[in-house]
C-alpha cells in the first residue's frame, strides 16, 4: 500500500481524533505485544489476525501503519523504552550508594523489567532478528544506545575515583552483548539459575570491567 488511509478528523464520543488515533495505535501494539511476542510470533500473524485481536478494523489498521514491520518497529522501541525508563529511574534511586551496590541496583532493574514479561524478551531478542536491514538498523541502534548508557556509568564512576580511567566503549559493546545473550538464555531456560543468580554473575563481570586486577580505588 502507497500510503496510510486519512484518518477521520472532529470530536466524537467525547475524544479528540488525536485521542482516538492514540487509542487505536495502543490497542495495536497491544495486541501485537501478545501475538508477536507468544503465538503465533511475528512471521505468522496476518493484519486481519492483529486487527481482530485489536477489536478494530483492517481499514483501522491502515489508518495507522503501512506494513506489520512498522507494527513490530513500533513494539520494539516501546519495549525498549520501558526498560530504559526502569533502568534511569533505578540510576537516580541508587546514586548515593557505594559502586557495587549501585551496578546491582541498576541491573536488578533491568532484569526485572524485561525478564517480568516473557513476550518483551521475545520481542527484544528473537522476533526482531532477520526481519530487514531497516530493524536491523532500528535493533543496533538501540543497542548502541544502551553501550552509551552504560559508558555514561561508567565514566560517572571513574569521577568519583570508584573505577578505572579507560575508553570504555569496547567493554561496554562486548558486555551489553553478553547481558542480551544470558537473559535470553535464561527466559528460554536455557540456564539452570535463577535470576538472581544471573544479575549477580552480570553484576561480577560489570565490576570486572570496572575495576581490573591490580587496580584500586585512589590509585
């Protein structure tokens, strides 16, 4: 399809065409959320499927999306940004504690966010690999967003003399990585741990990375 159909415009039922329109693409993403991140997945929902899910229309649908990739775009960064809301909030909760106790904090955080639903972790880690360059494009981004995220702390805890002074972009692409590939493992239960046990052992590497051998805080 060229383009989205015209959605209609005025007030009606007491909202705003902005307010239906938002009403509309939440439901979608809704039920995107529970067909693409459980049964039947990404590769195997039609837009009728979505639509009926949604309780609205395949002319609805259009309304709002082109294709069902920008549906699953949409899903993504949304779930994306709940994690991050969750890890930031956590950053400003922890700020006074020491350094362990704060990289703990944080990550039970995230943990907890993404691990709480599977579906997100679905979204996050499977449904959107191989869809396209394009959200393979949106999926690195994001990906680099969190390694700037992660920097960030860690340069944070470099000025306050709790970590060592390097370029900490590396480390920090390697482990984002391997966070990804441990909760994914983990959701999928992959790993015999519990999730406790998986932030503790992230945690460890993280303070690693921090705070190699042989150096110490003041030095």
């Amino acid at each position: 399809m060229a383009g989205r159909l015209k959605a209609p415009t005025g007030r009606y039922g007491g909202k705003t065409a902005e307010e239906r329109q938002a009403e509309r693409r939440r439901r979608f993403l809704d039920a995107a959320l529970q067909l693409f991140g459980d049964t039947p997945g990404y590769r195997n929902t039609t837009v009728a499927a979505l639509s009926e899910a949604a309780g609205l229309s395949t002319r609805q649908f259009y309304e709002e999306f082109r294709t069902l990739e920008d549906v699953l775009a949409a899903l993504h960064l949304q779930v994306n940004d709940w994690a991050e809301q969750a890890v930031l909030a956590a950053v400003g909760d922890a700020a006074d504690l020491p350094l362990v106790d704060r990289v703990a904090a944080i990550f039970r955080a995230y943990a907890a966010d993404v691990t709480g639903d599977p579906r997100r972790v679905r979204i996050t880690f499977v449904e959107i690999i191989g869809v396209s360059p394009r959200l393979e494009e949106q999926r690195l981004a994001r990906r680099a967003r969190w390694v700037e995220l992660l920097c960030a702390e860690a340069n944070a805890a470099v000025a306050r003399g709790e970590a060592a002074p390097r370029d900490y972009r590396l480390p920090a692409t390697a482990f984002i990585g391997a966070v990804n590939g441990l909760l994914h493992d983990w959701s999928a239960g992959w790993v015999e741990a519990t999730l406790e046990e998986a932030v503790e052992e992230l945690v460890r590497q993280l303070l690693a990375i921090l705070r190699p051998v042989g150096w110490r805080p003041g030095a």
